[in-house]
C-alpha cells in the first residue's frame, strides 16, 4: 500500500479548506486506516511508517492522502494542524 504525497493545485486547497481540522503535539502513534483519507498539512512534519518498511515523510503544504488498510505509525516531529477527509 502506498502513501501518495503531492503539492495541490489551487482548486484542491480550496477544496480541502471546508474540511474539519485536526491538531495533534510532538507524538509517536500507531493508526490503522479502516477507509481513505486525504490530508492538507497546514503545520508540521511528520514521517509515517507502515508494516512493510516504508517510510514516508511529509509537512505543511502536502496534500496526503494514506489508502484503506493501511497499518502505519506516526511520528510527529513538529506540531501538526491539517484539514482531513476520509472516505
């Protein structure tokens, strides 16, 4: 499975600004994707690691978006604020 990690155009911003926002400190998580979310970074950095080795890292400005099934642990190394979507 495969985090995909991008600059959004304009349009998928602006998109992404009418979805709830999630705030979270300096952390080390598991989380399990049981649907799709998509993710604007508006501050942060965090790197995402999944069972199968992958290391993923990613801060403001990412559009993120993490597949249903996903097993992974977050590691927050500065303070994260994103707009979030799942499904």
């Amino acid at each position: 499975m495969k985090i995909k990690v991008e600059k959004p155009d304009r349009a998928a911003v602006i998109d992404m600004e009418t979805c709830p926002i999630w705030e979270k400190e300096e952390s080390v998580f598991g989380w399990q994707y049981d649907e799709p979310e998509t993710c604007l970074l508006i501050e942060g950095e965090v790197t995402v690691r999944c069972e199968d080795g992958e290391a993923v890292s990613f801060g403001a400005g990412d559009l993120v978006v993490f597949p249903k099934g996903l097993s992974c642990e977050w590691e927050i190394t500065k303070p994260v604020r994103k707009y979030y979507r799942f499904g």
